[in-house]
C-alpha cells in the first residue's frame, strides 16, 4: 500500500502522507513554479518534479531526503547537432495540394521534460525523459546525466539522421498544442512504459506520431499504431500521425496495454502489434486524457471520460470515473462521491494513477479525489488546489 | 568593469548573488554571463538554452538599450556600463 501521493501542479509540487487512514497535504513546494510531472522512484526513494519555469527554461529537481530539500538537475540537454524538421499549425492559405518544399531544419532544445520513468529494479541508475520537442532521454546514474537516445530521435518516421546531414525521408510527426505555449508546434513524448520482465523491451508515445516499441534497449524502433483509427482525418489508418493522450501498461501483463486518445479508449492484449478501439460512446467512455491500468490483470484499467475533443469538460457537468474489468467488452460508471452537478473539471494526461486497490485523481479545477476500493467510491482531499497536471503515487 | 543587475526573482535560486555588487570583465554579452556563471554555478542554464541563445522570455538590456544579438550574444559591454538580466513581460 502506497503512504504518498505526488501531485505536479500549477504552483507546485503537493505531496500527501498517509498518517492512520487519513492523507495530508505538505506545504507546497517549488512554490509559485509550474510542475508538470512528479514522481518516486520506487527503487530509492528519490523524488523526482519536472519544473516548468516560465521564463528560466525547463528543469527537474530531485529530492534524496523525502522532500525535505531539493536540488536542481541541470544536465537534460540536446547535444550539439540535434535537429528537428519543422512543422508549423496549418494557416487559412494552407493549400494541401501544393508541392512540398524543402525542410526547414531546426536545432533543438528543450522546452519541457513531459514525463519521468524508472528504470527495472535490475538497472537501479537507469532513468528515462520525454521531451518536447521529442527526444527520448536517457540516465544511467540516477540523473547526474543524461543522454539522448539517437535512434529514436534519427528514426525515419521523423527525417533520418539529421545529425549526419539532409532528411532522406519524410517527417511524419507532427506537433502537439501543448508545445504551443512555448510557441512552437513541436512532438512530445508523455508515455514511456518499461517491460518489467524485459528491460530491453519498451514503448513510448508521441503526441503527434503514436506508439513506438524497441525490444533492443532504444538501438531500434517500430511504429505500434495498427488499428489505431484517426476518424478526422483522411486516412483514419494511417501508419503515423497519431496523437495518443496516454499510454499505460499492465506491470504483470505487460502484453497489455491501453490508450485514451481524442478518437476513444484502446486496448492491446499483444504488446501493441494490434490496437482495439473499446469505446462506449453510450455509456460515456471515448473521449478523455489519462487512463490506468491494473498492477496484475492487464484486462482491469480505468478512465476519467470527458465529454468530447470539441468541448473538453465533465459529461453532463457530473463527474464519475469509468472501470473495465474485460479487455473493454464493458464499462462500469462510479459516481460516489464524485460532484454530479456544477463540475467542469477536466483530468490530464497524467493526472490518475492507481496502486493496488487505490486510485487517485486530480483536475484542472483544483480538486483532487481518491479511491480506496478500486475506483467505486470517492472521497475528496481537497477542492483548493492550483490546476492539477500530475497524480503519482509514491 | 561592467556591472550586472539582475531580478531579484532569480535570488531565489541563485542566493550567492543577493545583497551584492556584481562586477566581471568587459567583453561580449556571452562572456559577462559566463562570468556570473563562475560566481553562481547553472545561472547561465537559467538564462540561455544549450543552444547559448537567449531564452524566449528573458531580456538583457546594456544599460537602457535591448540586447540586438539574443542568439549569439556578440554585442559589446563596455567598461562603464550595466548589464540588466531580467524576465520579459510576456503576458498574464
């Protein structure tokens, strides 16, 4: 049983101690900083908050004392050399049948670490980032350094190596409207999920492109997105260009993984060689940002629904968590507990999360709520917060 | 020497340069802030990218005047004059 929760919010990093039965907020710290993502190390206890300064550029700070003090990481940067072909938000005048011109290059830097993953019990230093702009990082000393993955970054899906001159294929990520506040329209990594059994074997995924899959330790990967369906574009089945909002795998099960995206909830039970939609627009399950999966049955997984891509806020201004225990044939709706009138809240990408029977959600409104019994009843632990980007259990 | 002004939001995290006079040798713009870095180790990561680029919403000004160069930070800062880092006014 888990005793912390993290949150990453707007104004800081809010962690909770569990004392008896009941959970209490410490002061908040990285006071008044954006945090976009928090987590523990399992294997060390280390505290880990991405910072989102606003001015002062990206950061991570990291805490070896439980929270007591912090320390920044300055050593997440791109190496000299790593370009990126740019892409720019379709304009009014944008005309999809003219000829493509030549790529615009760019040098890249940092603009946000998205999202944090510790490496398997058997690689205790081993750590992973997702940018935007796109790069996969790499430490293998607990954070001291880091490194980008080049094959991920080089992959031909996105130009080739562009370290080594000249794309010699097309770029077919796109961007995500999360990169926009820092005014750019790059790709972002905000799922990396690591193959306990096989340390060598991971996914990622990428908001704008899909879901990758290495099975050598990042030295090669595969797009994963068959069976994914894009319905507003013109081809729904395109092998890229998919934007996933989240990507959870099942720990015991890592076959097992899911998706929430703008175009519904998918499931693999064959480690992402085939995507299956499970959708249940009549009982609310389609549209949403997170999703969580079960520690041991990879068929369990749970989801905050929203309304829609075009009007992102709670159904029917109620809000009410959504439980599949069979691959996604059925869904069960919980509302105890959950506000059922005058709630817009909408929960982010990494803004649920579960440890064993627990499960933990945070809004964009400032309210934070937790399960005990496997998400069929709630209880609130604060209706005050600043917009909450980030749930992680301790 | 030049000397260097900077907002006091950024004691926070740098507390060595509070309550201080900061004067380094002329030189470039690049070269005055790789001065301040020898005094509080990472300011410059908080200023410029790994590109050595001015970030998007900070602002150097020698004495009232905008710094031209954001991206290489060639322009001059004479002996006698002030270099201000500060954040940009960028909204909200």
């Amino acid at each position: 049983m888990s005793n912390m929760i993290l949150l990453g919010t707007r104004k800081g990093t809010v962690i909770f101690d569990r004392s008896n039965s009941a959970w209490n907020p410490r002061p908040i710290e990285h006071a008044g900083i954006p945090v976009c993502y928090a987590a523990r190390d399992p294997r060390n206890g280390t505290l880990w908050a991405s910072l989102d300064h606003g001015h002062w550029g990206p950061k991570l700070s990291r805490s070896r004392d439980g929270g007591m003090t912090w320390e920044d990481v300055l050593s997440l940067k791109y190496p000299e050399g790593a370009r990126y072909i740019v892409k720019y938000l379709p304009t009014p005048d944008f005309d999809p049948e003219a000829p493509v011109g030549q790529p615009e290059y760019k040098d890249a830097t940092v603009f946000k670490i998205w999202n944090l993953a510790f490496g398997t019990a058997g690689q205790p230093g081993r750590l992973y980032a997702g940018t935007i702009p796109g790069g996969l990082f790499v430490s293998n000393d607990g954070g001291d350094s880091w490194e980008l993955n080049r094959p991920l970054w080089n992959h031909e899906s996105r130009g080739g190596n562009l370290f080594a001159g000249e794309a010699t294929s097309e770029n077919r990520w796109g961007g995500t409207p999360a990169s926009i506040d820092y005014g750019v329209f790059e790709p972002g990594i905000h799922s990396i999920v690591i193959d306990p059994r096989d340390p060598l074997h991971m996914h990622v995924a990428v908001s704008s492109a899909g879901v990758l899959e290495t099975t050598d330790g990042g030295q090669t990967w595969t797009g994963r997105n068959r069976g994914m369906l894009n319905d507003y574009t013109p081809n729904p089945e395109s092998a890229w260009g998919h934007d996933p909002h989240f990507v959870a795998g099942c720990p015991g099960q890592p076959a097992h993984l899911w998706q929430q995206n703008h175009c519904g909830v998918f499931y693999s039970d064959d480690g992402a060689m085939t995507w299956k939609k499970v959708s249940m627009p009549d009982a609310g399950v389609h549209f949403g940002f997170p999703v969580a999966v079960d520690a041991h049955d990879g068929r369990t997984a749970w989801v905050v629904p929203a309304r829609a891509d075009s009007e992102r806020m709670a159904i029917g201004g109620g809000l009410c968590v959504a439980r599949t225990t069979d691959g996604g044939q059925s869904w069960q709706s919980f509302r105890n507990g959950l506000p059922q009138e005058n709630a817009y809240d909408i929960v982010l990408r990494h803004g649920l999360d579960v440890s064993g029977d627990s499960l933990c959600f945070g809004s964009t409104t400032g309210n934070v709520y937790l399960s005990e019994d496997r998400g069929e009843t709630w209880q609130c632990l604060g209706h005050h917060f600043p917009p909450v980007y980030t749930v992680r259990f301790g | 020497m030049p000397s260097v002004e900077i907002t006091p939001h950024l004691y926070r995290f740098f507390p060595a340069l509070e309550n201080r006079t900061i004067s380094v040798p002329a030189g470039s713009v690049a070269e005055v802030l790789r001065a301040v870095d020898e005094l509080a180790p990472g300011f410059s990561d908080y200023v410029l990218d790994e590109r050595g680029a001015l970030r998007r919403h900070v602002n150097l000004c020698l004495n009232d005047t905008n710094v031209i160069d954001r991206k290489t930070l060639s322009d001059r800062v004479p002996e006698d004059a002030t270099l201000y880092i500060f954040q940009a006014l960028s909204g909200g």
